[in-house]
C-alpha cells in the first residue's frame, strides 16, 4: 500500500497509471491519482458522472485532535506544565494571569499565549510582568485551536520545566470543544455573571478540571448565590475543584498558585518516574 | 459562532477525500452529531452554505443525523440514555450521570459524482 495516498499497490498497477515501480514521492504527491479510490469496486467501474456513496466516518475534529496531541506530546517531553483558561469576556482572565505571575516568576519560567479576536493589547499587559507573551488574533475565530497554538509554541522557544498559560478566547462555548493540548482547562467565572452559568454553559463546566469564581471582593454587594453556583457546577462535573479568590484584592490567589504548582509538581514526578 | 470553523472543516476533509476517492462534486454530505456537541443546526446549515461556495460541496445537501448521549448513572449504576448533561436518571430519579458519549462529531458518508 503507498502511505501518501493509500492506493493498493498491486491493483492500481495493474490498471496500468500507477507504477510503483518509480514511486518514490520525490514532491509528496507526484503520481497520477486517478484511481486512488480504497474501494476497488469504485476503481471497476469509473462511469463518468455517476453518483455513488462513500462511507468515510470521519471524525469532524480530527485535525485540530491531531495538532492537540503534538502539542501535548511536545509539551510534555519538555515538561512544560500548561492550562487553557477560559471564560465570558471581562471575567478577569487577563488580571488573574499577570497576578498569578507577579508570584510565580520568581521561581518558575513562564510564557504565556493570548488569544483575542483583535489586538496586542492583552499580550503587551502580560509582558509588562516581564514575561514572554505571544498574542494571537483569531480574526472571526471565536477561540483559539491547537495549530494556532502549535505555532505560537514555536514563536515562544519556551526553556525546560516551564509553566504556559493559553488565555482562550472570551465566550464560554465554542472554546470548550477544542483541545489544544493543554494539560488543563481552567474555567472562570465571576462573580458579575449569574451563579446558573454551569448549568447554561454545561459544556465547559465539564471539561474543566478547575473552576475560579473570581471578584470575590464584589460579592457583599451582588446577589450572587456562591453555594448554589458550586452545587451546580459540581452537578455537571462532581470532579470538578473549585475556588473562590479576588484577582484585584489578592484574596485566595495563593490557592490558585498552590493549585498550580502542586499540579506541575506532579506532573514533573509522573515524568521523571516514567524516565527511571 | 464555531458552527463557522465545523463548517470549514467538513470542506477541508471532503477536499481531502476528493483526492483518495476522486470525485469532483458532492452533492449530499451525512454528519452524526452527539446531541451535547454544542452544535446548532440551524447555524450549521447557514455557515456550511457560506462555507461551501465555489467549492465541490457548493449547493450540496447536508444530512444531520443526531446522536443521543450515553452515560453512566453513578447512583444506580445502569448506563443511561440521556440528552443533556444534568438530566435525572431515567431509572432512580438521581441527578450525576457520568456522560461517556455524546460529544462526537462525525461525517458519515458522502454522495458524490466524478
Ligand atoms: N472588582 C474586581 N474587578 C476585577 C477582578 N478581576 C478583574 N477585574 C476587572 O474586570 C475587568 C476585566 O478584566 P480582564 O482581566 O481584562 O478580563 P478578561 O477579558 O477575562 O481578560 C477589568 O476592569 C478588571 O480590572 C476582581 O477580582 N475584582
Ligand atoms: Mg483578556
Ligand atoms: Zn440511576
């Protein structure tokens, strides 16, 4: 079988146009196709303009799954401890990020990739910290997929051992249902929003491994019910961990760092045992 | 909406396949769709019109097959039909039903000519 295009070997050569014999794919696809069909009886019957079925059972996300899993295979080869944060626009993505930076970089490399649909202006905050950003603008995109982020790793030539942080796209939907390799998707909710988006947005609830409820510091004055919003994230996802912190006062933060580093901790110690 | 980069995608493989399986026009494309994919058909359908302009899937019809999700009950332990993400079970009225399927999106089959 030729591994470019799949053809049987034997019966296209037999058809006369495919003569394996000087296959040697000098340009990755410099032979005839004209009878690349899998199916043989679809090769028997070339009629001209006849309709025919083919059953392919393709899955549709295919391609992005495939970019996911180099990028994961990069990142942990080179143990690099990554999440994918996402969040409704304005949920404080940005803020948390160069927060949780100011207390890990002494300690820790880190690089980070923004996603937004327009703009540097969210990747030049993160650099500011003195961090290693790269912003990527999806244009009509609504979140960010794995190729993207494929590329921006190879901008970023990232050093052993690090922490990357990928700020999805603004919306709570489409982001859930592309993996990008990460080791974790992190979800963030703020306290501004109403306490019934786990169960409105039920997709990325259950994806997550970790929900933020941030602006905590706003809570006295809200009427949002922090109990029945944990009840029903853990309705959709009983695994889900959860914590409440203030990206702008500083409450509870340490509890996402510990969470992190706890997290890339274990990471390296599954690695380095799978080394011995 | 990502119903656009679905959309996109689906041209993307049907070119692909137009190369293995030499077609030049598809004229019915079937997708299975898991009913807790996030899709909305309506939205589909308007993005995979736009999408599939001046392409050999312009005009072509698109079949959307739903697929219902499955899961396990983790209070009675059956496997549950489900069709959203914190319906009760069907068998002891508890809610937290692990989903195991129901997300995926396939293209099935395409109807095509040389
Ligand atoms: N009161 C309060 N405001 C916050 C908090 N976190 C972020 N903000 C504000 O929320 C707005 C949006 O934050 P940003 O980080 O840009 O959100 P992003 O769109 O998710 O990246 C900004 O005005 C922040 O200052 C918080 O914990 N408390
Ligand atoms: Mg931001
Ligand atoms: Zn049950």
């Amino acid at each position: 079988m030729c591994n470019i295009c799949g053809c049987n070997k034997t019966e296209a050569s037999a058809e006369g146009l495919h003569t394996h014999a000087e296959h040697k794919h000098v340009s990755p696809h410099d032979h005839q196709h004209n009878d690349c069909g899998k199916n043989s009886a679809e090769r028997a019957a070339p009629a001209l303009n006849k309709s025919r079925l083919i059953e392919i059972e393709q899955n549709l996300l295919s391609k992005n799954n495939h970019y996911a899993s180099q990028n994961r295979q990069y990142l942990q080869a080179n143990g690099i401890f990554s999440i994918n944060l996402i969040s409704s626009p304005g949920s404080g993505k940005t803020t948390l990020l160069t927060e949780i930076i100011k207390r890990l970089k002494e300690q820790h490399n880190i690089y980070v990739i923004e996603g937004d649909q327009q703009t540097a202006l969210d990747a030049a905050r993160i650099k500011e910290t003195g961090v290693k950003a790269v912003q990527v603008n999806t244009g009509k995109g609504c979140h960010l997929d794995a190729h993207m982020v494929g590329n921006a790793c190879g901008q970023l030539d990232m050093k052993k051992d690090a922490f990357l942080f990928i700020e999805n796209v603004g919306n709570l939907i489409c982001p859930a249902g592309f993996d990008l390799g990460e080791k974790h998707k992190v979800v963030i909710l703020s306290v501004t929003e109403g306490e019934d988006k786990p169960l409105k947005y039920p997709e990325i609830f259950h994806a997550a491994d970790l929900m933020i409820i941030n602006k905590i510091d706003l809570h006295p004055y809200l009427n949002f019910d922090l109990k029945q919003c944990c009840e029903y994230a853990k309705q959709i996802n009983p695994d889900i961990k959860i914590i409440q912190l203030s990206a702008a006062s500083g409450e509870n933060i340490n509890q996402f760092s510990n969470w992190l580093t706890a997290a890339k901790t274990a990471l390296q110690a599954g690695k380095n045992k799978e080394e011995v | 909406m990502h119903e656009l980069s679905i959309a996109e995608s689906i041209i993307d493989m049907i070119e692909d396949n137009a190369l293995r399986h030499n077609f030049k026009k598809v004229t019915k494309i079937t997708l299975e769709i898991g009913v807790l994919a996030g899709i909305e058909k309506s939205a589909l359908f308007f993005c995979f019109d736009a999408a599939a302009q001046n392409t050999l899937a312009e005009g072509a019809e698109l079949l959307i097959q739903d697929k219902p999700a499955k899961g396990i009950c983790q209070n009675c332990f059956q496997q549950v039909i489900t069709s959203s993400w914190y319906e009760p079970c069907r068998y002891c009225g508890q809610v937290g039903i692990e989903i195991n399927e129901g997300e995926q999106m396939t293209i099935k089959s395409l109807q095509v000519e040389n």
